[in-house]
C-alpha cells in the first residue's frame, strides 16, 4: 500500500496550513520520495536551491491530489468522507489526530484544525482549482510514464479548431513539381544510405570545430581548409515582384568589377599559370581541386543572398541575361555534374530543380535534357512520371527523344517493383507498352544506335526493315540526330537489363505490324519529323557544350564550332542585359582575333570535333584575318 493511502486511513491532513506565498511554490517529486523525505523538513516550507537537485515547480500544491477522488464524495477538510475522516475525529484516535497536527507545523507554530466552514470553503476552492488544471493535471500524469503522445496532442487540437485529421495530401495540395527539398541538397545525406554516417562523418567532425563561420548554407559545407569569408562586394537585390514570382539579380561593386575585369584577362590569356580554374584543374585530372573550387564559389555566392531568396519555393527567378546571375547557373551546373560522377544521382536531380526552377520557360541551360535521365537513375520514377503528365501540355515533352523513351521506362521499371499491388504494376506495364511504342514511330532512328551501344545484335527482320533499317537513322534532320546522340550517349546503360530488352523487343515487333499494316500514324510522325527538327535553339546548344558527350559536341553544327567558346561562359546570350561596360583596351580587336584562333584549337583539344572540320574551321578563321592575326602575335 502507497504512503499516501496510508496517511489517509490515518485520517493525516495534508495541505492545510496557512498558503504564504512561499507555499504555493514546491518540488514535484515521486510520492514515496516525497513520504521519505517528509520527516525531514517542514511542509508548505519551499525547498532549498541547494539541498539537492530540484525538481518541477507548479503553481497548484493540490494537484498530487487525484480529481476522482474529490468528485466522487464531499471533501471535508480537504479529505474524503468515510472512515478515514471518522478514524481522525473519534476520541480513541487521538494521538493520531495529534500526529497529523504535528505534521501541519509552519516555521515552529502549530495550526489549529480549521472550522467546518472554512474547511468546506477550501475544499470548494480546491476543487475549482482542481477542474481549471485539468487538462495540465493529465499532461503530468503522461510526463510520469514519459513524453507525451504527440499524436494524441495534435488530434486534439484538430479536433478543437474543426480541421481534418492528417492523412494523405490531396492532390491540389501537393508540393510544386520543381519544389526542392534542402536535405536532398547535401550528398552526405544520400552517401550516408549507402556507407553509413560513421563513414562519411568521421573525418568531417574533428575539422569543423576548428573554424567558425558566419552562417549557415544549404548548397555547400563550409570546410576548414578555405579562407576565411569576408563579403567580397557581391550582393543580391530584388528587381520585382508580380504574379506570385519574384526576380532578383546578383550585383557587382565597384571593387567586385575590377576583379573581374582582371579575371577575364587571366582567362583570355590562355595561360594556366595566370589563375587556378576549376575546368583547368579538371582538364589535368585533378578532379578533387577543381571540385573544391566550385564549391567555394557557390558558398560566396549563398552568402550574398537576399533575405527573400529562397532555393525551395520554386517562385525565385534569376534572368540568364544578366551576365552576374550566369555564373551562379554554371556554378550550380557543374557542381551538379560532380555529384552524379560521385555517385549521387539524388542529389544531382535536386540541383538539377533548382537550375530549371531558376527560369522555367526559358530554361537557359535545357534541363529537360537531363532531368529525366537523373529521375532514373535516382530511382524516382514517381517523380519523373508526374512532371511529364504535368507539363506534357504546355511543354510537349514528349517530342524530345529523351522524354520519349525515358517516361516508358520509368512505367516498366516502376510495373517490376515487387511491393506494388498486382493491378498497379499490370497497368503500369500497359502505359509503358502504349508509350514506347508511341515513341518507336515517332523516333525509329533511336533504335538501332541504342541496341548497338548496349552489345546487342538486333533480329534480322529488324535490321533489315525499312523504317528501321540504317536509313531511319540517315534521314534524320540534324537538330534530331544532336538530340539523339546526346540521350544515347548518356542513357543508353539504362536499357542493358535484359528484362527491359525483352520487353522492348517485343514492342518492336508490335510496331512493325503496324507500320506493315498502314497505320496512319506512322506517316503523321514522318512528316512531324520534318517540320519540327530543322535547327536546334541556341540553350540546347549550350547544354551540349556542358555536357561534353563527344556524340553529341561531333554533331554540333558550324557555326557553333567556329566561334570561340569560354567555360566561364558558353554562348552567351544575344540580347544579354549588361548593369556595367567592360573598358576597352589597346589592340582589342587584335587581341579578339588571336584569342578566336587560339580557342579552335583548344576547343579541338577538348572536344573531339571531326579533324576536317577543325582543320576547316581555323583554316577560315586565319584566312579571313591573317594580317590582323600575323600583327597580334609579333
């Protein structure tokens, strides 16, 4: 039996003395503690700060007091009726009357029992007091047994203000399909699920206590090895805000532009000794400096955010025009590309959003030619299948060969998932079939290129066919072939399954009944063909000189090959917005000329562009400016 029944079989009051405002205030303790502890100190008097570790203070010294038993039957003198009050007050229990006196003492004096209407007067407050604590009275019962269900909490308050439970989002209330998630954005957190957080962790703790830095970044971990930061005249400001968007735009100072105007003239030098370039280091393989200095870069660049910038939103726009704002593309573009070489296909599609959610429409740098193929090999086939059904409107993704075959693929390999229901995985291999198919008479020339960079001798009767025959491949309009070519040269490791060869193979067969048939859609698509693929735009342009896929750099066409290309800055655009001038320097055309011939032959050093057409290319170039050329050089 617990110390408390026993003082109440005792008939021994508890909680009468005169409440000072010393004694509304005392430790919340176990019972039996507080029992054995009891002898020792006076009630009502408040515990020592330093007689021991303190415990929970409440205002309301009677909530020990359960609330049944002060509902159930009338209180008098703060205790129930019953025996336990008729054992107190009957002349044989005497001495226990005068040991519960004993124990009411306050700082040396002896408290009186208090008269029957001041007794039914506490004890009314006491219960007053005991209905407003309710609810604080349950959580203290719950902190006894630990914290408290926070689910239960959370119901409560649900059911209080009249909303729904939790449950599944509806599809309206789904995040925006270029929405970013900041965790995604650390590759710690996707390395972390392959080698475990000792592996990755271990040796990063020791070196991040020994620096401070000024905040916090989402993009990069600051690391101990960097200098220290110091605001180096780049900042951000907001240009506008309308229809929900918000533009921004990074700035320059006046001392931020004069280093730059001596960082172009480093690069324009062509001389690697002149400055360290992340695409200089990566050219002489050293992979690990040049990572790093990308990583530098996009800190100084978070650094200097507006305070209304947000990576997440997807409601942030930064114009590619303006020439400050094209560093921070590149920047997030290669550090992207480092990711997905290190293994980290999730985190490279998460940069991957932000790029495309920085200009949407425009699309500077062509995601769309990426994302799908980094949605597949992060095993987000959910994801990639959602933004084709939410932008295949307005977008038409499916005339680009990469969307074409890759959203099929995501429903086929999405239908092998074993945890699926049966009827979920047989209709995802109905839309994947319905697709694939739509894409084979739409693209024939993907096919036999895709069988031939996966080791697979195609059947004769496909070879040989006409509409996948080597002329399928040959007609192409060239725009199609660069497109091609890059999707195969990137995607092409996707389809070696052999599941995923059997099932293509068996929709090829389906297609060359219908074509051998007459099916009228075959011949809409030819002539779709025709129309739609004459000349790629300048941003898919750009996206190939980035990608450095060699298919695709040998398939682009002249004109993008004779001029000069910068890593800092491929193919600018032709309407740039420029906040400041350049000045010009003495024998700038010159030095224009010079720097164009030298950047050919660089160019053919990096990219493996056909021998004649290099040869051709600075042939022209020599030609059309020997003079100025022969005067630059002496």
């Amino acid at each position: 039996m617990s110390r408390r029944a026993l003082r109440r079989l005792r008939g021994e009051q508890r909680g009468q003395e005169p409440l000072g405002p010393g004694a509304l205030q005392f430790d919340l303790r176990d019972d039996d503690d507080a029992e054995e502890e009891g002898p020792k100190r006076e009630l009502g008097v408040r515990r020592p700060g330093g007689a021991g570790k303190e415990g929970v203070r409440v205002n309301n010294r009677f909530e020990l007091i359960n609330i049944d038993d002060l509902e159930d039957d009338p209180a008098v003198n703060g205790e129930r009726s019953g025996c336990a009050l008729t054992d107190a007050a009957a002349p044989g229990n005497k001495g226990r009357g005068q040991r519960g006196n004993t124990e009411s003492k306050t700082d040396g004096d002896v408290t009186e029992t208090a008269p029957s209407e001041q007794s039914n007067a506490s004890g009314k407050l006491r219960k007053k007091k005991k209905k407003q604590k309710n609810k604080k009275s349950s959580t203290g019962e719950a902190s006894e047994n630990g914290l408290e269900d926070i689910d239960r909490i959370l119901e409560r308050i649900e059911d209080s203000t009249g909303l729904n439970r939790p449950g599944p989002a509806p599809l309206s209330s789904r995040k925006h399909v270029l929405y970013v998630e900041h965790r995604h954005l650390n590759p710690d957190t996707e390395l972390k699920r392959y080698f475990g957080a000792r592996a990755i962790l271990g040796e990063q703790r020791p070196r991040q206590r020994q620096r401070v830095y000024p905040k916090c970044t989402w993009l990069t971990t600051p690391k101990s090895t960097w200098p220290r930061y110091s605001k180096p005249g780049l900042s951000m400001r907001l240009l506008e805000s309308k229809k929900g968007l918000s533009f921004f735009a990074f700035e320059h100072s006046e001392e931020y532009q004069q280093a730059q105007h001596k960082f172009l003239v480093a690069v324009e030098s062509m001389e690697p000794n002149n400055i360290v370039l992340s695409d200089a280091c990566r050219f002489q393989e050293d992979q690990e400096m040049a990572r790093d200095l990308v990583e530098r870069a996009l800190y100084s660049m978070e650094c200097a955010f507006h305070p209304l910038f947000s990576l997440t939103s997807g409601a942030c726009r930064l114009d590619y025009r303006r020439p400050e704002n094209r560093s921070f593309y590149l920047a997030l573009y290669k550090q992207m590309s480092f990711l997905e070489k290190r293994g980290c296909p999730r985190t490279a599609l998460e940069y991957c959003k932000l790029i495309l959610s920085l200009e949407p429409d425009e699309d500077p740098l062509c995601m769309l030619l990426l994302i799908d193929h980094l949605a597949l090999r992060a095993r987000n086939y959910e994801y990639l299948i959602r933004l084709f059904q939410e932008w295949e409107a307005h977008r038409n993704l499916s005339q680009l060969p990469n969307f074409a075959f890759s959203v099929p693929l995501a429903y086929f390999l999405l239908s092998q998932q074993t945890d699926l229901p049966e009827c979920e995985r047989s209709s995802a291999r109905q839309k994947a079939s319905l697709l694939i198919q739509q894409a084979l008479t739409m693209f024939p020339g993907v096919l036999l290129p895709l069988l031939e960079s996966c080791s697979v001798r195609p059947d004769a009767t496909v070879s040989s066919h006409r509409f996948f025959g080597p002329n399928a491949e040959i007609s192409q309009p060239p725009a199609l072939s660069q497109l091609v070519n890059l999707y195969l040269g990137r995607s092409h490791f996707l389809w070696k399954e052999p599941a995923t060869m059997s099932w293509l193979e068996e929709n090829v067969h389906e297609v060359l009944q219908a074509v051998d048939a007459g099916n009228p859609a075959v011949e809409a698509c030819e002539n779709r063909r025709k129309v739609l693929y004459q000349r790629a735009p300048r941003n898919i342009h750009r996206h190939v000189i980035l990608s450095e896929i060699k298919e695709a750099v040998a398939a682009l066409p002249p004109d993008v090959t004779t001029q000069s290309v910068m890593g800092f800055d491929p193919l600018p655009p032709s309407d740039t917005i420029y906040s400041y001038v350049r000045p010009e320097r003495k024998g700038e055309e010159e030095r224009k000329c010079y720097l164009g011939v030298t950047a050919l032959r660089l160019q053919a050093a990096f990219f493996p562009i056909s021998t004649e057409r290099t040869s051709a290319c600075v042939s022209a170039s020599v030609a059309g400016a020997s003079d100025t050329v022969e005067a630059g050089v002496r």
